[in-house]
C-alpha cells in the first residue's frame, strides 16, 4: 500500500513473519524536507493509525532526496504569521509548535520501535523526530545541529529534555553555539545510538522484511537492535572519533559559569587554541553572531537539570517559543539569515547588557512566563 501526498509519502512494507513496517518519508526535497502544518498533522494521524494496528510491527522515518532527513520547521511561514501582529502570540504559530510538540511527543512514548534514518542534515525540528524514537540511526553523511540561536529562537522540540542529559556542558554547548555533530559525536552525547554506512538503507530493509516481527514491542525493539548492530559498525568504536568526547574537557571550561563569563570565555579563545581546534571556530563565530535574548534562553534551559518530566518539558517550551514569535528576535533572526539574507540583524539588545536595562530589562523573564493559565494551556492534558 502507498498513500502519495504533497508533503509525505506513507507506505507499508509486508514481512516474512506477516507482520508489516510503516514507513513515512518526509517529501519536500526542494525544502530540506522541512517540517510545515500539513506534514505535522499528516505524520500525527498516521502514526496514531499504526500505533492502534496491530500488524504494524515497527514505523520508519526517512527523507526523500539525499541531502536531508529534516532540516527543521518551516521558520518562513511562522515568520509571516509573526509578522502580521508583532507583540501578540500569532495563531499559527501557536498551533504549529502545539501539534509540533505532540508529535514529538508521541514519538517519544510510542512503545512500538521507531527507527529514524538520520542521514544528510538533521537540524531543530528535525531533531526533535529523531530525538523521540527508540532507534536513532546516524551515516557518515550525518549533520545535527540546533542552529536556533542564529534566528532569535532557542533549542526547542524537547531540547530542554535531552540536551540536559547529555555529558558535562555539552548540551549547553550545542545550544549556544548551533555546533554541526558528525556520527560520532551524535552517538557520544546520545542523539543517534546506532551508526549504519548511507549505502546500505535497501540492504537494512531488506533484512527488517526478514525479522521474526511478532506482537511484542519490548521482543521487536530487541531484534531491530540486533540487526543494526550487526548491519552496522560498533558505535562504541566511533565515538572516540567524536571532537565532542576528545575536548570535554575543555567545553566544560567555555560553559562554565553565567551567560556573561561563558560569553567573555567564548570572546577570549586564542589563535592558538583555534588552531589547535579547528572544530571551534565556526562555534565561536556563529554563537558570537547570534541573539543575546537566545544565549540567556539556552542558559536558562541548563539551569532545568533533569528534573522536569518530558511532558512538562514540551510544556514550558510551548509558552517560550510562541513569546520568541511575539516579543523575542525570531522575526529579525529570520529577516536576516533566511529572508534578506544580509546576515545583519538589528538584535532587540545587541548585548547582554542591554538585556537588564530600559525597555529589555525583564524581556527574558517574560518569554520564561507562560502566557497561559493552567487551565488554558493547550498542551495541559500531556501533565
């Protein structure tokens, strides 16, 4: 079966077992495959579908084209809703990042394996699919990144969750500085847990037709593992490849302290320690770059720890992300990078500084503030 739309294309694939593979492929090529309303409503409804289908057995996630898994949410059509009322929430935006959240959501608490197929870029929405599936699986075409801090935003999808959970300061690390991960270093902090060569995705469904698929999750989930694991290399042997693994150290160091020190730590690497690295240089150029309203968001997000459940997490980040749209340096940050493209935004504090001062002085603490009481929130029945 095969149910051709604009934007995704759903297939069933049959097994020797006479179970079935549900496999969904995000279809706009031309755009990355970026993720806009329909693709998050259609993904939604088929998932909960298969979810409920008792001969499904295992969902797949794969992009069409060979540049991309996703490379995010469609930030241009949230841009023109922000754009028609700034300083109020924008309607679509706040169903777009609602429906968004519950998909990712889902894929987080699906019980039946979920692989994804990371290859090509992975980026902010795209990663927020692939964080919530059982099987994260990364090539050596792999490109993860959450790059919100180059257009007003913050680390959203479940950053909170995930990037806190990570080893030392990296999440923090990522979050401030859109760092691009290669395979290894997205096994090292745990974003991909399984490393397939790009070559060899027909020979890795071919072998998923051939598993003893049956109707327990916690049995399929075991035998995909295996197969990846024996289709594809050791992780355990990648990750010392990773720059992230071989410079913890020294990432601890930048992140360690307030968003001030952590800036003067980024402002005052060396020549040397670039040449050194020559990983750090387009971290430190693009976090240096970015919005001042982002870098106190993604300090904020570190200080939440591990203590929030990952529905309170998609909570919270709802309320934060709608504020971005209204109040924050989402419309300027998309201007500049992705619309003009003259790369030169007009940041509503160029520093720091001015975040604590005249009109700015409590701009943060009101994207931290729900803009919802509990009993409007949209997503108050996830708690």
């Amino acid at each position: 079966m095969e149910n051709k739309s604009q934007s995704v294309v759903f297939q069933v694939l049959g097994t020797a077992s006479g179970k079935a593979i549900g496999i969904a492929t995000l279809n706009i090529e031309k755009a990355l495959n970026a993720l806009n309303m329909e693709m998050v409503e259609l993904l939604m409804a088929q998932l909960k579908t298969w979810q409920q289908d008792d001969n499904i057995a295992c969902v797949m996630l794969d992009g069409s084209g060979d540049k991309a898994f996703c490379a995010g949410g469609d930030v241009r059509a949230l841009h023109s809703s922000a754009s028609l009322s700034p300083g109020e929430i924008p309607q679509m935006a706040s169903e777009f990042f609602e429906k968004e959240y519950r998909l990712d959501y889902l894929l987080h608490t699906y019980g039946k394996p979920v692989l994804v197929w990371g290859d090509g870029i992975v980026m902010g929405g795209g990663l927020g699919l692939m964080a919530g599936a059982s099987h994260r699986v990364v090539t050596q075409t792999s490109r993860i990144a959450m790059p919100e801090v180059t257009i007003g935003l913050y680390p959203d999808v479940g950053g909170s969750y995930f990037l806190n959970r990570m080893p030392g300061k990296t999440g923090l690390f990522l979050g401030m500085t859109a760092y691009n991960l290669n395979a290894a270093d997205a096994l090292y902090v745990g974003l991909g847990n399984h490393y397939v060569d790009s070559g060899d995705k027909e020979p890795l469904l071919n072998a998923m037709a051939e598993l003893p698929w049956s109707s327990d999750e916690a049995q399929n989930k075991l035998v995909l593992t295996t197969l990846l694991n024996n289709i594809g290399v050791d992780a355990d042997k990648l990750v010392s490849d990773s720059p992230l693994k071989q410079n913890q150290e020294l990432i601890d160091e930048l992140m360690t302290g307030d968003t001030q020190t952590i800036l003067a730590n980024m402002q005052s690497i060396t020549d040397e320690q670039l040449e050194a690295h020559s990983w750090l240089g387009r971290a430190r150029k693009t976090m240096l770059a970015g919005s001042p309203i982002s870098w106190q968001l993604v300090y904020e997000q570190s200080l939440l720890g591990t203590e929030l459940s990952l529905a309170q997490v998609f909570y919270k980040e709802l309320g934060m992300s709608v504020l971005c749209c209204a109040i924050g340096d989402f419309r300027e940050g998309v201007r500049a990078l992705l619309l003009d493209k003259d790369r030169q935004p007009k940041w509503l504090a160029p520093n720091l500084e001015e975040l604590s001062t005249g009109v700015n002085e409590d701009l943060v603490e009101r994207i931290l503030t729900s803009p919802w009481s509990e009993a409007e929130h949209p997503l108050r029945d996830l708690i």
